[in-house]
C-alpha cells in the first residue's frame, strides 16, 4: 500500500516523491507485465514503459480512482497494445463449457497441454482473461478493482475469470489422467 | 440447484465471495454430486497453484534503469519552456533580445535556438516511442522562434551561458541544486553547426546528449521540473555549486540575454548587461537590479510565481544570490 501522502506530493509536482513512488511500484508492475508478455526481456520493456508513463501522467491521476489500479491499467494497457504476441491463443468463446462433458472437444484442445506447465496454459488464455486471472492472482485484486483496472464490466470480470479458470481445471484434470502429476 | 449453478458457486466461492447461506446450499449440492465433488477439488487446486505462482521480480531496479529517460523527458519539457518563452519575447516589442547591444547577442540567440532544435530532435525521436502527443509544438525547430507563447508550458526555466562540466552537469545525485535542475548541454561545436548549416539539427541533436562533452565552451541551458524546489530549498551551499556550470570558464563572462519567464507567465526575467530586469506581460519593467560584477550561474522563479531567484558567480568564484519580489519592486540578497 502506497503512502497517500506520498502519491499527493508526487502528483504535485515533487519529482523526489515520483521516483520514490515509482520504485516502490515497479516490482508490481513488472510482475503484472511479466504474466501478461510471458518473457523477461519484455516484460522489462513494458514495465519500463509504463514507469515512464506513469511518471508523465501522474498530473492526470484523478484521486477518487485507487492508485493500484490506475497503475494497473496502465501496465495491462501497454502490454495488451504494444506487446500483443502472435502467439495462437485458445479462444474461450468457441470452447462454451460443457461442465459435464469429460471427453467434449475442450478435451482435446487442452489435451495439447498436458505436459505443459500451468503458467505456460496461462500465457495461452485470450488477453483480457489473462488479464484477469494475473489481477485476481499476482496483484490480489477484488472483482472491482479488477473492473476498474481493465476498464471492464464486473460481469465480465467474472465470467472471464470463471471461464479462466475453467478452462485451467482442465489441465490439471489432464495431469491427472496422464498421471503426469499427482 | 443444478450442476451449472453450483459451478458459478464454486467459482466464487474460490474468490469468497459467497454469503454463508450460499455456500451451504452449494455444500449440500457437492455432498450428493461426485461430479461437481471433483471438480470443486480441481478449482480449488488450479487456485491454490494460481496463488503460488511465482511473485518474480525484476531483475534490475527498473527507475535507475529509467532515470536516464525521465531526465530526457524533463529537458523535452524545458525545451518547451524555452520555446515558450523566446516567443514571448521575441513577441513583444523592443524587447531586450532583440536590441541589446551585445557583442555576442547574435549568436547566442542562435545558440539558443539550436538548443532548442536540438533538444526538439531528440525529444520528437524519443517521444515518437513514449508519448507523441506531448511533444507537437517543440519539435519543429524552424518554428522555434515564431512558435506563439501560448504553447502552453508556464514552467519555470533558468538557463545559463557557460562553460560546463557535462559529468558534473548531468550528475545529480548531490543534495545541492544540481539536483532539480536538469540540464542540457549543447556543445558549442554544435551551435556553431547550427550558424552555418541550419539543416543540422540532426547532428547537434546527437551531440546534445554525448555525455563526454566535457572540454571547451558551451552552453548550459537549465531547465527545473514542473516545481522548482531548487530554487526555494535547494540552494544552500554557494561554493558546492560552483562546479555547476561555471567552472573551466575561459572567456570574460560576457553574456547576451538570458531570459525565464514566471511559472503563470506574468513575469519575464532578463539577465542583459550584467543586470536582472523583470519586465511584466505588457513590457513594462517592473524591476531592475543593480549592475552585478560577475556572471550569472542560475535563475529561476518560485513556483507560484512570487520570487525571482538568481545566483552571481563573481570572479574569484564566490557566490551571491539574490531573490527579487516582482510584485513590490524589491530585492533582497540571501
């Protein structure tokens, strides 16, 4: 929890303050964008990106917003616009889950990451539920803080990280077919 | 209760967020359904792997990392500053840049402005990646001078006409006023590209940000961040500061104008002929110090516009500072 008193004086204008505040945020927002690019040396350039920002916007951050979650909407929007990777991402919305069907044709696609670590089945979820599953799990968001980072609905919210998650049982239930783990 | 629901209870009931009835249907639901049994046992795992996920780190300390681009950011600022501001007098008639009778006048008007393009160059290379929005009104060098003042920075400048240390200069660690201050340096090599070769503000763009320009004559153009610490709290050791721009002077310290104009624009502060002249918004002088003996090595304007503080280095090296109150026509020395 950053100090208010010191987000106040770097928002008028001390620059000791500001950098103060910034190092006490970068280790969140590299985290954040370390989950949302999926390498280090991205995530460094993202972060330091949005530190940057941070710092020539901190005139814009209008107090009855949560600081936390202004910073993180600053950090998932630049991963999310500037880092987007090519990499093929399971679409969710075509996988409706069907909670009963064991052998239904999530099982397949998910089937691929049996062997696969759970961070790499994180990196594969669609932007905006990878998103919501690094607030709620690296930042310890609430719904609404995860609402007013993403600048998203709560509803949706909550359908993205239920489907998220969702989809994620389904690797552990692989690993526990395959045997792979436990 | 059906199956689905029950997911949807499951699902918050990892997060906490069922009232306590809620979560007891969902239990008596899960008693009696092996399905939704396992699967509550999976959500709960995945969530519990989710929770040890690594909390990593970044493996450099990313603001020191940073610090040399929000220092750039700052000069950008100042550049605006000085665009701003050189308008504005360039606006008003008879002002003091343009019929100062000085030796050097001219070119250090255009030294100025090459500091300017410049520093515009660099800024429109680095904020073509950053914030391209900011930066439309100073990066255009051939507008500098007839920019309107009215694009917009009220921010406070200090510049000065030195010889300077860049290392010294652009290390700002030090608890004295080298501390608020940013500067940018423009080696005098590249003002004297600018006078023969407008076309190279490409290359005085690079040679505003060599860091080893050390040697020679050059000139420091100063700028604070939006607030101007230093100049209410900032300077309290004289001598400490004199590495700060003026050492390694090798010329007298003759000077054309230098100018800051006050944070709400109502005040212009001129250092011209060895003395400070506040000339308010309409051109009026509002004040005019005595003759200094020596030259000037920073000045700048409180934030709120209130005081005008200017540092003289004298010949042997000494320091005085002068604080000027533009409202009742008063200076004090400090």
């Amino acid at each position: 929890m950053v100090e208010p008193s010191l987000i106040r004086a770097a928002r008028e204008g001390d620059r000791e303050a500001l950098i103060t505040l910034l190092r006490e945020i970068e280790t969140h927002v590299y985290r954040t964008a370390y989950y949302l690019v999926g390498n280090e040396q991205d995530a460094m350039d993202a972060a330091q990106e949005a530190l940057i920002r941070i710092y020539t916007k901190i005139g814009s951050y209008e107090e009855k917003a949560q600081f936390k979650t202004w910073v993180q909407r600053i950090v998932t929007n630049i991963c999310i616009d500037k880092f987007r990777r090519n990499k093929p991402t399971v679409s969710i919305e075509e996988h409706e889950m069907v909670f009963e069907g064991r052998d239904s044709v999530e099982g397949e696609v998910m089937a691929a990451y049996a062997a696969k670590d759970i961070r790499e089945a994180i990196d594969r979820l669609p932007e905006h539920h990878r998103a919501v599953v690094v607030l709620r799990y690296l930042q310890d968001f609430s719904y609404n803080e995860i609402a007013d980072s993403l600048d998203l609905p709560l509803n949706t919210v909550k359908s993205y990280l239920f489907r998220a998650r969702q989809q994620l049982q389904v690797l552990l239930r692989d690993y526990q077919k395959g045997g792979v783990r436990g | 209760m059906n199956c689905q629901e029950v997911m949807e209870y499951m699902q918050r009931e990892l997060d906490g967020d069922l009232t306590e009835f809620e979560s007891a249907k969902a239990r008596e639901h899960i008693r009696q359904c092996a399905e939704c049994a396992a699967m509550f046992e999976r959500l709960k795992r995945l969530s519990a792997e989710l929770e040890s996920l690594p909390k990593v780190t970044p493996p450099i300390s990313l603001v020191d990392a940073i610090l040399p681009k929000l220092d750039e950011i700052d000069r950008v600022k100042a550049a605006a500053s000085a665009d701003a501001g050189a308008a504005e007098l360039a606006g008003s008639a008879g002002s003091p840049a343009r019929t100062a009778p000085r030796r050097r006048n001219n070119r250090f008007s255009l030294r100025i402005l090459s500091g300017v393009v410049a520093a515009g160059v660099v800024a429109g290379i680095f904020f073509a990646t950053y914030d391209p929005d900011r930066l439309s009104d100073s990066f255009s060098g051939d507008r500098a001078a007839k920019e309107s003042a009215s694009s917009g920075s009220s921010e406070p400048m200090l510049m000065m006409d030195a010889a300077a240390d860049s290392t010294d200069a652009q290390d700002g660690s030090d608890v004295s006023m080298k501390e608020s201050f940013h500067l940018t340096e423009v080696r005098d090599q590249s003002g004297q590209a600018m006078e023969s070769s407008p076309g190279s503000a490409g290359r005085s763009g690079d040679s505003a940000t060599d860091a080893d320009a050390g040697s020679g004559e050059g000139d420091v153009r100063m700028a604070p961040p939006a607030v101007l610490q230093g100049v209410n709290v900032g300077i309290e050791s004289p001598e400490d500061d004199v590495q700060m721009g003026v050492a390694g002077f090798t010329e007298e310290p003759a000077f054309g104008p230098v100018e800051s104009v006050s944070p709400d624009g109502s005040y212009i502060a001129v250092f011209s002929e060895s003395r400070v002249i506040i000339y308010d918004r309409d051109g009026n002088t509002r004040f005019e110090s005595e003759e200094r003996q020596g030259s000037i090595a920073a000045m700048g304007w409180s934030e709120d516009g209130a005081f005008f503080r200017y540092e003289i280095r004298r010949e042997d090296g000494a320091g005085e500072i002068y604080r000027i109150n533009p409202a009742d026509g008063t200076e004090t020395k400090e």
